[in-house]
C-alpha cells in the first residue's frame, strides 16, 4: 500500500537508521553504534565515520534539526514520484494539501502531505488512506497512489476536485446580502447523503462533515464529500473519535465514545442547518425553510443516537427526494443555477 521513494538521495535519519521522529537519546545510541560498529580501527570506512558524525551533530540540534527537515520537505515544482507539485491549496491541523500534476499524462491531482512524522499524525494519516483506499463514489475523492517522503512524512495522492466549499459559497452569498436557494441546498444534501449511504455500507464512518468537507460543482451540478482525517474504518465498542469540530459534533463524539453512522448524519443535520442559514449552535432553523425539510432536520438531530434515522430502516435519500417532491413540485432540478 505504502511506497518508499528511492529517487531520492539517502537522508541523514537513513543514514543513522532512524526514523525521522527518533528522539534524541535514539539518534545518539545509534550514531555511537554505527561508529562502534565502522570505527577505522576495525577496518570501517573513515568517510563513512564522518558522514555519521555529521549526521549526529545536525540530528542532535533541534535548531539544525528543523533547518534540515525543513530542507528536505517538499516545495512547489518538486517531484513525488510521478507528480509535481504546483501550489500549496491548504493547510489544516493534520495536513498540508497540493495541487500537482503527473509527470506523464498531466492530468491534475490532489496530494495531501501530513505536517509531522508524530507517532499520532503519522497513525492518523494511514488510517485516512485506509478509509478511502477502495471507495470509489462520485461523490467522494479517489485515493490513486501513497508515498512515503525523505523526511518521514507520508503523501497520498487523491483526485482532484475544484470547486468552493459551502462555507465559501455562503459567504459569497452573504456578501452580496443574497441566500442559497433551499431547493440547491437540499439536492445538495441529497449527493451527501448518497455518499454517507455508500460509505456507511462499507463500514466507513467519515467523522468531520461540516460545510468546510463539501465541496460543490455547481458546473456538473454535483458535490463532494472530502477530509477523511478523522474517519473510522468499522469502529467497535472500544473506539473512540480521533478528534471533531465541536460545531458540527455529534453528542458521541463531544462525550468521546464510539462512532456510528448515525454520527455523521447528525453531522449532516447541522450542516444543513448551516447552509440555510441558520445557527448549528443553537439547532435553530429559519423559518423560510419548509416544514417537510425542517422535520427531515429534526430527525437528524436526535440527541440519542439509536433513535436516530438507521439504513437498515429507512433510505434517507429516497426521504430527502419525497421532501422536495412534496415541498418544491420536483425532485430534480433540471440545473438550477447555484
């Protein structure tokens, strides 16, 4: 699943045979048994010696140390394996995100780089590419490659989506004083849901949706779910969240005990509350939105989580569907400009 680049030149925490979180007292036992191990005396290679004590000297300083990891992080026009990055598109708590293009075919993709070697940030990012690694939804991102980097790091490689965010389409519309119509808003909400639906039934549990992880093409009249950061892969009675946003949480995951998919759709209650214009805080809805999809709202949001909507027991985007139906006359769009 993992592939260790070998285009690159050997780094100082290969050369010690460390990882590149080692702690100080492990960079030191290991340059002194390497030197033991390649002393002259012993017929070792003095270059070798060298470069070692170097490698010590530079790994033992914490100020040469980030000057040195720093050196060795990838920067705009780099290479990661078939892929050169060409902007830096964000940077969040457990990652930095790229736009890149392969080297070959020149498509465009999306590279996600974790910001520490941590034990912690480290076991974080895998488990984000285990969650994606065999999803393949159209509304959800494609996992295509996952690199490991000189300096320890990991980079996955993901297909890339344009397109603003809820959180930046509604502010786009409040500065213009104007709304997102509640029809746009609710065939969005559908896409999501189908998304949930599918990654549900593949145990997946995305653990952060909130209107920053949706992102909308209004073009193809389509959206996508993305961040899987603090995603759960069949979480059990003993997991717990890895993390949230606590104004789009649900009560299991501000209590820290396990998730369920009920999780997200709870998530996904506020967001819509959010994206009406409303405040997730308080669960207040406007009152423009109409009554069929305020109740759709107010099912989410069951404080409890087993009395919450459950697939085994309803299809929540057949739900959403009869919602519109039955409160805008139709159930498709036909492309309402967004």
């Amino acid at each position: 699943m993992v592939k260790k680049l070998t285009t690159n030149p050997t780094t100082l925490y290969d050369l010690l045979q460390v990882k590149a979180n080692a702690e100080q007292e492990v960079i030191a036992a290991s340059a002194k048994a390497l030197l033991t191990k390649h002393h002259p005396d012993r017929g070792g290679d003095n270059d070798l010696c060298a470069r070692i004590s170097e490698a010590k000297a530079i790994l033992s300083d914490d100020k040469k140390r980030a000057k040195y990891d720093k050196s060795i992080t990838p920067n705009k026009g780099d290479i990661i394996g078939n892929y050169r990055l060409v902007r830096k598109i964000a940077e969040g708590g457990f990652g930095e995100v790229y736009e890149a293009t392969h080297t070959i075919t020149g498509m465009t993709v999306c590279i996600k780089k974790n910001l520490t070697v941590s034990s912690l940030d480290t076991e974080l990012f895998l488990k984000e590419a285990a969650a994606l690694w065999d999803l393949r939804h159209h509304a959800l991102p494609a996992v295509r490659d996952m690199f490991q980097l000189p300096d320890g790091k990991y980079a996955m490689v993901m297909s890339y989506i344009p397109g603003p965010t809820i959180e930046q389409l509604l502010d786009k519309y409040k500065a213009k004083g104007e709304e997102i119509d509640p029809e746009n808003i609710c065939w969005i909400m559908e896409r999501v849901l189908d998304a949930l639906r599918y990654m549900h039934y593949h145990g997946v549990v995305h653990g952060d949706v909130k209107p920053q992880n949706i992102i909308i093409q209004p073009e193809q009249h389509t959206c996508v779910l993305v961040d899987f950061g603090l995603a759960s892969v069949k979480p059990s009675s003993g997991s717990s969240a890895d993390g949230y946003t606590p104004l789009f949480a649900s009560p299991e995951s501000l209590n820290n005990k396990p998730l369920l998919p009920e999780s997200d759709l709870y998530s996904l209650g506020l967001t819509m509350i959010y994206a009406f214009g409303g405040d997730p805080a308080t669960r207040k809805v406007p009152k423009n939105v109409p009554r069929g999809v305020r109740d759709f709202i107010a099912d989410l949001l069951v404080y409890d989580v087993l009395s919450r909507p459950h697939w085994d027991n309803v299809d929540l985007v057949q739900q959403l569907r009869d919602v519109r139906m039955k409160e805008f006359g139709r159930s498709h769009t036909n492309f309402k400009k967004i």
